[in-house]
C-alpha cells in the first residue's frame, strides 16, 4: 500500500481493514467449530485451549499488533525528521 503514495497511517489502516474480514471468519469459525468437542471428557482440555489462544491470537493480530506497528511508524518518521532537520542544519 506504501506504493501506492499513501501516508503510512492510512496505508495501515488500509490493511488492517482488509485482513480483518478473513482473521475473525478464521477465528469464529475454528472457535465454534471446537466448541463441539467441550463436552467430550477425552478432548476438553484441547478445546478450551484451541478457544482461548485462539480468541487471544485474534485480539492480539486486530488490535495490539497494530497498535505497536503505528507506534513504530510514528517514531520512525520523528526519527527521520529529527535527522533531516540536523543534515539540513549541518549544510548551513
């Protein structure tokens, strides 16, 4: 999306809006999907761990990793504007 000449807070957002579809039709699906084996006293443990780390994966994949990405792109672009402001002032 960077191609594309949009500012990277969009672009990540951008991404974001398109990944979010399939991450929770992915996550809703296996989850429910494992709820079956629940109540099989052989399987239980298995299918609260599938449904717990995968809800947790879900949550961290939509909103935790994106927030540190655009934590990261906002440093990175003071950064690089603290850098340019000192070349520039080196020239003079």
């Amino acid at each position: 999306l960077l191609k594309q000449w949009q500012t990277r807070t969009l672009a990540l957002i951008n991404a974001w809006k398109t990944r979010m579809r399939a991450i929770i039709i992915t996550s809703l699906t296996t989850v429910l999907g494992s709820l079956t084996i629940l109540w099989d006293p052989v399987w239980w443990g298995l299918g609260w761990s599938i449904v717990w780390w995968l809800s947790v994966s879900a949550v961290l994949t939509l909103i935790v990793i994106p927030i540190f990405l655009y934590d990261a792109l906002e440093n990175d672009k003071e950064e690089l504007t603290h850098e340019i402001k000192e070349t520039v002032e080196m020239d003079y």
